[in-house]
C-alpha cells in the first residue's frame, strides 16, 4: 500500500469525514449516505433534486444551482446514533457450538460532516453557475466485541468515501436548466475478522481430538485484518424543469463509481499457531500476512424530485430514489501474490433498492420555516447472504426540521429524523464453514445542525 501522505488530500473538514456505523449505514439503506443537506433531513430527503435555497444541490442535482442568486457557502453537520443488539448462536467450522457473547452495541454515534459552494458568474456566463462541495455519499462503520459470537464472520468494518464534487449549470431557459458534475471519490476499508485457525489445523487430524492437545476448534482463535484504499472517478448529470412559478420537476444521475482496493493482509496468531507453522509450509502460506484487496463499486443513483408551492407559505415535495445495488454482488479478499489465493469471500447478492419520500415545509414568518416527512427506504440485503457486517432491513424515516434566518444573509438549520428498521435475520455461513444464525433488533437517531451564509 502507498503510504497516505502520497494521496492529495481533499481539505481540512474531508479528513474529519467518517463513515456512518451502521444497521446497514443507518441514515440509508445498503451503506448509503444521504445526511449532505440538513434542510433535506427535515424532509426526510424530499424534493432533494429541487431544493431552492441549498448549496447541497451541487452533488444531489447540479442543474437546481441555478436556484441560487449569489455565491453561498453552506456546512452541514448530521451526528448519527444507532443502538442495536444480537441474539443467537450457531456453530464452527468443526460443528462445535460458537462460544461468545451478543458483541455489545456495534455503534457509535457518529458525526457526518459535509461542505458546498456555489457560485453564480456574471457578464457574459450569466447563465453558467459553478459549484463544489465535499461529502460522505457512501460509507459504513460496525465495531463488536472480539470475542462474540460471530467473530468469524465479522469484528469490525469501516468503510469510508470521501467525494469531492465540482459542478456546472446552465440555464437554457427561465424555466429549464442542465447541469453536470465530475465526481473524485477515495474510499478507505477496513475489514477484521477472528480466524478459527483451531479447526484449521485440526482438519482431518485426529490428534487433536485428545484433550492433551494444545489445538482445536475455537481454542485457537487468531485475528485478520484487511486494510486498503484507492480513488475512482465518476460523474453525475441532471435537468431542473419549472412548468409554472408553482411547480418544479428535476431529476439527477449519479453514475457507478468502480474502485481496486489494494492494501495489506495482516494476520494476528496464537504462539502455539506460529509455531506449529514453522514446521508447516502450507499452513504458513495461509496465515503469511502481504498485499493484497479487493474490487468494489459504489452504486449509480437516479432521484426524480417534485415540489409545489401551494400558498406563498406552504409547499410540498416528494423524491423517488433508485439505487442500483446490483454492481455489489460479492466481496472476494485476495492476496497480491503470483497465487492470487483467496483471503476471504462474502457473497453479499444484492439486490436494486428504492426510496420513496414526502416532506412539507411551512414558513411561519420570515424568520422561521417549519419542515417535516416521512419516507420509506428499500433494503438491498436478503435473507439469505446478510451478514452482520451489514445487518440492514427496510426502514421507515420520520423527519422534522425547522430553519431560521438569522439575516438576510446568514441561515442556520436544524433536523432530527428518527429511523425504526424491520429487524433482520441472520443466517449465513462463512467461507471457512463457520454457522451463524440470529437476529437484530435496533433503531437510530439522527441529530443534524448546519449554517449557510449568502454573500
């Protein structure tokens, strides 16, 4: 792996970017981010391809820049809380029953930061808005214990993009406008796992059956971890259309985003492990640590949004989101190496997914709006491949949010949505045969505050 400091980094506020833990990513589901724009939050992500008066639309629709009238500058904060618990149990590799505890709570509240600008020309490009922002649009974070009882299937996972965005709009009429954007996205992963390197060695060898033994199954637990990076490149399009002074139609595409993992390999073992290896080549090729990685593409995205002024005070959105998970079918870890041996593989078969969201905004004076949604969020997960690494299921988000201006050219933000998530099933098994069988239950608290200042 390259060491960090020869990546260019995005800016100050990028680095303190962290993906989201998850239920899957708990704000969305699969690990998608949305918490970019507060005043979407208070939505519950409703008319996010529209938004009037929100710099966020330089990632979520580039031809809505055309909205803003002078260069404004917004910074978006959203502290995502998940609590969840495990129950169940299963067996090893070698059929004995999995010893360990429920992994505690896998999240932590979790701050997500996001960053946009735009920038109405002038003179001649009158019609031409340019804009950037920085944001987490894809990202994950599970921690359990390193003793429970999926060990074998997952410890930690950390998942993490970080997008710099720049875009164009042109209006071509008062009433329609395109826009465009080209996408710089790093992704960092980190993906740990306790290795039953007990049952390993204990395959067909009867010796390990006596107790005087010093090997076998879960007796001999080691640990790896596979650390790794990369950056990719992808675009986003979109049209903003105004049939009346009431109503406005936009729609966005953001494309797949194809990433090469390449990082390293590390194996944490046992003294009685690393001993029984010297002597044992093919057992000391299996637990070498090295380089090694994986492929990963983050998923396209079209958003169709909708909004109508009803009064001068009330108005009303609505977003249809489709997000086509089928580009993560598996996760296939292997080492770099003339062999390209297999580290470790999940089939994960996921499925396309849909989000469906209504909001409502009210303005109370010109000091205050008033917001509230609902949504509904398609998992991309099944029954038959979850695992706890994404333990994700359909959910229902139920937003409120309230902005006020503080002058004609400062706004500050604030939203909390609350996600209830079906409890989902665990029943998979792992590519070294351990068994786990079980399930989730838990919800999260999303708390978002942002400012935006028009100059």
């Amino acid at each position: 792996m390259q060491p960090s400091h020869r990546y260019t980094r995005l800016t100050a506020i990028a680095l303190g970017i962290a993906g989201v833990i998850s239920f899957g990513s708990a704000g969305a589901s699969g690990f998608q981010i949305r918490e970019n724009s507060v005043k979407n939050q208070g939505r519950a992500f409703a008319g996010s391809a529209v938004a009037k008066d929100d710099a966020s639309v330089v990632s979520n629709n580039p031809a809505a820049m055309v909205n803003l009238d002078s260069t404004t500058v917004r910074t978006d904060v959203t502290v995502i809380d998940l609590t969840a618990k495990f129950r169940g149990g299963g067996t090893s590799a070698a059929g004995t029953p999995l010893t360990g505890g429920n992994g505690g709570d896998p999240g932590d509240a979790q701050p997500v930061p996001a960053l946009a600008i735009v920038v109405p020309l002038s003179g001649a490009f009158d019609k031409v808005t340019l804009g950037a922002s920085v944001s987490a649009p894809f990202g994950l974070k599970t921690e359990y214990d390193r003793d429970w009882v999926g060990r074998y299937h997952a410890v930690e996972s950390d998942v993490k993009t970080i997008d710099l965005t720049l875009s164009a709009a042109v209006a071509l009429t008062d009433r329609f406008s395109v826009g465009f954007g080209v996408v710089y996205e790093r992704a960092e992963v980190t993906l740990t796992s306790a290795a039953d390197l007990g049952s390993l060695i204990c395959a067909g060898n009867p010796a390990c059956r006596s107790p005087a033994s010093p090997f076998g199954p879960q007796r001999n637990d080691g640990l790896v971890d596979v650390t790794g990076d990369d950056n990719g490149l992808g675009w986003l399009v979109g049209f903003q259309f105004k049939p009346t002074d009431k109503l406005s139609i936009g729609y966005s595409h953001r494309s797949e985003i194809d990433h090469d993992i390449s990082g390293t390999v590390d194996f944490t073992v046992p003294a009685a492990v690393a001993g029984a290896a010297a002597g044992n080549p093919v057992l000391a090729a299996r637990i070498a640590d090295g380089p090694g990685g994986a492929k990963l593409t983050t998923p396209s995205v079209d958003t169709l949004s909708v909004s109508y002024a009803f009064t001068d005070n009330f108005r009303m959105m609505a977003d249809v989101q489709a997000t086509d998970w089928h580009s993560l079918r598996e996760v296939d870890i292997r080492r770099h190496n003339a062999l390209n041996s297999q580290v470790s593989f999940e089939d994960f078969e996921w499925e396309d997914t849909m989000m469906y969201a209504l909001g409502a905004e009210f303005d109370l004076n010109d000091a205050f709006t008033l917001r509230a949604g609902a949504a509904y969020d398609e998992t991309p997960t099944n029954d038959r491949t979850r695992t706890p690494r994404l333990p994700d299921n359909d959910r229902m988000l139920y937003s409120v949010g309230l902005t006020w201006n503080a002058s004609e050219h400062l706004s500050v933000d604030a939203a909390y949505t609350r996600i209830e998530i079906d409890s989902p099933s665990i029943d998979v098994r792992n590519s070294t045969g351990a068994h786990l069988v079980g399930k989730f239950k838990g919800h999260a608290d999303l708390f978002g505050i942002a400012a935006q200042y028009k100059f």
